[in-house]
C-alpha cells in the first residue's frame, strides 16, 4: 500500500502537437497561431509554446498581457507574439525587451503607442463586429488618418458565439468584418477566428486564426464530437476509508446525510488544487479497479483540501489509491458542464497550484 | 490619462496582523495558531508566515502539504508547524528536511509514521467528531496500544458547522470531541477550533485554535457584523468605454441585449485571474468618483480576461481609470455569495494568478 498525499497534475504535450496538427489540417490555407495567454490555461506557456516553436514550427503566438509575452519570448526566437490587451505604461517595458506586436483596441491606446512606438513593431488592430468587447468602433475607424491606418500589419476581431454552428451572430460578425476591413484596412492581413470559429470553415479562418482552447483538448465545435485529444489529467490520493452510519452527516454545514450505511473515501484535493466548489454533492471521481473505471459521487461540500466520495460500490479500494478527478472519460468538458462552467475556466483554475505533482509527458 | 493593462491585488499585511491581535483578545487563553496553507489562500505564505512570526511573536503554523511546511520554514524560526493532510512517501523529504509535525487522521498513515518516525517529532492525532472528513474514528481509537498513545503530542479535531452559531452539530462535536479525549488523550493539548469555532466561546477554544479565513478578512462568524478587517483590494484598468445601440448584444453566447442605449466599460480582468465566471450577468465593480463609491454591474459573461460593465450611470469615467474588484465596501464574502460560492474559495483563487501587479502593504 502508498501512502501518498499531494495530486498529481499530468500534461500531454504530444496531444497539444498532435491538436495543432489536426487544427492545420481543418485550416490549411491559414497561419495557426497559438494562444498561450493566462500562462497556456494554466498548463505552462513556457513549455507549451518552446514545444510548438520546435516540433512543429509554430511562428505565431497570442498573449493577453506583456509579461506573458516576455516570460515566452526566450523559447519562440523571432516569433511574432501579439499582445491582446494592448500596451500601457505599466507593462511598456515588456514591449521593448521583448519585441511584442500589440493589438491596439481603441483611441486611447492607440495614442498612447504613437508616442511611444517601438522600432520594428508594427501593431495589430482590433475592430468591434458584434462581442462589444475590445475593439474600434466603426466611430473611432472613420477617425483615422490615411497615415495612421499604415501603422498596423493586421487587422482582427473575435466571434460572440463561434461554438454554436448556427447562431445568427457568425454570420452577422463575419460581414461585418469584411465590411470594415474591405473599407478602411483592405491590404493587411486579417484575423478573425479562435478555436471555435476555425471550425466554422474556410470563410472564417482568414489569414491566422487563434487557436487556444482546442489546442488544450477542449471541444469548441460541441455539435459534434471532439476532435481534440485530451491534455491534462488531475489524479489524486485516498488519505482515508471511513464508514458512515444511517444519519451520519457528511462535510461543512452538513449537506450531505447517508440514508443508508455507506463506504467513504477521503481523497487529497479540494478547490484550493482548482476543483470547483459548486461540485460539492454533484461532481464525481473516478477510480480504476478490476479493468473497470468506476464512478464515486463527491457527498457533502468540496472543502479547501479534500473532497469526500461515496465508495460504496466500489470494493477493494485502498487508502493510497488515486482517484481520477479529469481525464480521457471525464473530460474538462465535462467536470466544467457539472460545475455549471465551461472546461476553459477548469482549465485555466487547476494549472494554477503549486501543491500538484506536475509531469509533463 | 493613464494607459493600463494589468489588474492590481494590494495586500494589507497590517490588518492580518491587527486580525490576529483580535482573535487572540477573543481566544486569550489558547495559542492562536496561523493557518497558511494553500499559500496562506493565494495571499503569500511566506510574507505571511514571516510577518506573524516577527511582528506578534506566532509559534505554531498549520498547512496542508509538506511542501507548504518546507516553503515557510526558513521564515518562522523553529516553531512548529503541523501539516493537516499528514504524511506519506510523495512528502517524507519535505518531513524530514524543514521538521514538520504531520497530524495523523488514519491507521494506514499511523503504521507509515511508525515506520519512518523523524527524531524530535511528536505528531498530532486528528479524531473524527461528525464532520466525516479526516480522522480517526472511535473503532481505530480502540486498536491504539499504550505504546501507540504516547507517540502523540497534541489531538484535534475540525467543526462541520461552527459557522453557524446555534447549529446542532457544534454542541455534538463538542461532546464526542470532550469524551473521545477523556478516554483516549486525557493529557495531550488539544485543539478543535478553527476561525468559526473560535467565536463560539470558551468551550470550543481548548489549547489551540487555528486561524485560517478570519485571519484573512472574511466572516466566520456570518451571525454578526464582521470584526476582522478585509486584507486584500483587488482594482482593475478600464481599457475602453464604449456605447450600446439598443438592441446590442455583449460577450459570449450574447446573454446580454441592452434595452436601451448604455455606455459600458471593458475592464481588464477576467477569470483567467481568478474573477469567477459565475458573475456574469451578476456581479458589480465599483468605481471611485467625485467622492462617490459608484457602482457598475457586470453584463454578458465574464471572459478570461475581461469584464464589461454598464458604467451608462458614471460621469466622467476614463480610459486608465481602476475599477474595485474587491475593497472595503464589495468583500470576499460578498464577491463569494454573489457568485454563488463563499470568500474562502474567491481568495484562494485570486491570489493565484500571476499577471497580478501585487502590491503588499
């Protein structure tokens, strides 16, 4: 028997090479970016974007911030790493050290970069089609000078609803982005995609398209099954097997009462390691015994260290054992959709802590 | 105007301190013990550990991992720090290099720790009282030899309810906590309390209580107003104001369609920095202006790196200018409930993320 304590965070860089591929294939005509914001969801920008830089030739990267782009800068060579949040003064100096493209996203910024142009770069613009999130307005397009539009090398924007094959806001986004472009940007290179929309077809991959979520595993095209291959397993410990009587409660403010006697499993991972607390009496776990890959409900509330499952069914369970919290059967997709998320926000939560044993394979 | 990408956390050292000073007022007569795992809930173990230990003399320190208890062992001298989900073979260097004390909760752990005891280490015993979590229950009590009694130096136990001052379940603990002590650990310091527990009086504070959540601003005793003082401010850039057509959608999946004309914010965090996405369409910011604490509701989704907020009611608000995440006015406990959680799991998250700009005070 192991006496174990700490989960263990398992990441699949072949499966990202192996996605990246896949998304290349559904975009032959277009570069394939790829977005490592929020340090690569979670799983190492570093190490996600040196293995794509090498293996497969990745040229392009996306970022939200300037120090994430600085932070990748070292593993990508001359890449070009765009920034989404744009440049200000407080992460300026990320920009020159690490020569960074910025996508500038309104008037203000965009002032402040013709004051504080760094040599070589030459920013991406933002347009606003329908998310009325970042981006120009058509007011603030109209306002440019013929000299100012030959400041940008791209131009972009980002889709509402991209994951739902029919919503009315693809097409509605898409012809507002030829729209605009055709009028104030007709030469530059045009991006308008993430992972979600590179599977909407050829008239919405444009010139680069972004590809984050897909690349981690995540299906963003869920009318139809994943073509992705998962990237992360979360495994954990059983710290202790207990028994509960008829009545007995279980956890913080006592949710959970066995009607029945029931075999309880104590397992070593709470929402301080990124399981979200709203699975508390809904999430499960699963555990591998005899060939068989076996469900356990999590009971009562997930608490900051540990969650509590029933193991009733299961026999033979040890303390040592780990039970699978995320992997090939139990999706991101699916513990986000229990957790009353998405697999993006998991994703992003779990990568986050430092308590996880992390093996990259 | 300020140019601004990055979100802010400010964390105020000071008022942990003066929370740990009223906590001890509170349990005078019990060693008022630091909890710091899950680095000290996104705050900074370290940092925090180091100012309790040299500012108001803290001896005692729970974390959860071995590895915490190693990372804040060169900070706290030679105090003694109990590591709650005890020890095993993936932590034992951690033991054995920073001596740490492991609380035992399970037969399966003790019969470990009596194969590889760490000299000069008594570890404490974890009893279960009700909360069904971690701990010895009364049949493992019963197979502990006198040998086996004596390895112990301290017995604990942990409250399911002790948020809730009149809860059925404290007085049950309490008594099994009293009784399993007098028959198994007459003599062993004892601690049964954490934050909660600690305001329920005298009875439940025994020898030491464990300061996790109030020590870090948020309200374990939710029956009265909060006597702790909030530890950490969380302010965000507005990046772009812009204007809504009637009939305007905003952010993914189009959840939001403005009924009339708005202006709106886009503010530069996200749950990629640990904003929950169960605010969407749900949470506030605030903005500080003409001395007015204005408030803002977020509309549409949260995305991994912004917000957009209705701002339709703020005069004179500018690009650069922060909106309050969290502060004195909008706490954890209020982010926590109105995204459907508690303060405690909105910390831990937060204080995770590094594209903070972290200011500590």
């Amino acid at each position: 028997m192991s006496i174990l304590t700490r989960p263990i965070l398992e990441v699949n860089i072949d499966n990202i090479i192996a996605n990246y591929k896949t998304l290349q294939k559904i975009a032959p005509n277009s570069v394939a970016a790829a977005v490592v914001k929020d340090d690569a969801y979670g799983i190492g920008a570093e190490v996600v974007a040196e293995s794509l830089y090498k293996k497969v030739g990745c040229r392009c990267f996306f970022v939200a911030h300037g120090i994430e782009g600085e932070k990748i800068r070292p593993h990508v060579g001359k890449s070009e790493i765009f920034v989404l949040q744009g440049i200000g003064e407080d992460c300026f100096s990320s920009f020159k050290k690490a020569k960074l493209t910025p996508v500038i996203s309104s008037s203000e910024q965009f002032a402040f970069w013709k004051k504080h142009k760094i040599e070589g770069i030459k920013p991406a613009i933002q347009i606003e089609t329908g998310l009325n999130r970042l981006g120009f307005r058509e007011s603030d397009l109209k306002k440019l000078s013929a000299t100012d539009k030959k400041e940008f090398s791209m131009i972009m924007s980002h889709l509402a609803c991209g994951d739902e094959k029919d919503h009315f806001m693809n097409e509605h986004q898409l012809s507002q982005f030829d729209k605009l472009k055709k009028i104030y940007f007709p030469n530059l290179r045009a991006s308008l995609s993430a992972s979600d929309g590179t599977f909407l077809g050829e008239k919405y991959q444009k010139d680069i398209v972004r590809l984050g979520a897909a690349l981690y595993g995540i299906n963003t095209a869920p009318y139809r099954p994943n073509q992705m291959k998962p990237c992360i397993k979360v495994l954990a410990p059983v710290l202790e097997i207990a028994t509960l009587k008829k009545g007995d409660f279980v956890g913080y403010s006592a949710t959970y009462r066995a009607a029945t006697k029931r075999k309880i499993a104590i397992v070593s991972i709470g929402y301080g390691d990124g399981v979200p607390r709203s699975l508390s009496n809904v999430g499960k776990v699963f555990f591998d015994k005899n060939k068989n890959h076996l469900e356990a409900r999590i009971i009562g509330r997930v608490s900051m260290d540990n969650i509590i499952c029933d193991v009733s069914n299961i026999d033979g369970l040890k303390v040592g054992d780990m039970a699978t919290i995320i992997g090939d059967f139990y999706t991101l997709d699916d513990i986000g959709r229990d957790a009353g998320t998405i697999g993006y926000e998991t994703l992003s939560r779990i990568g986050k802590n430092p308590r996880f044993i992390r093996v990259y394979k």
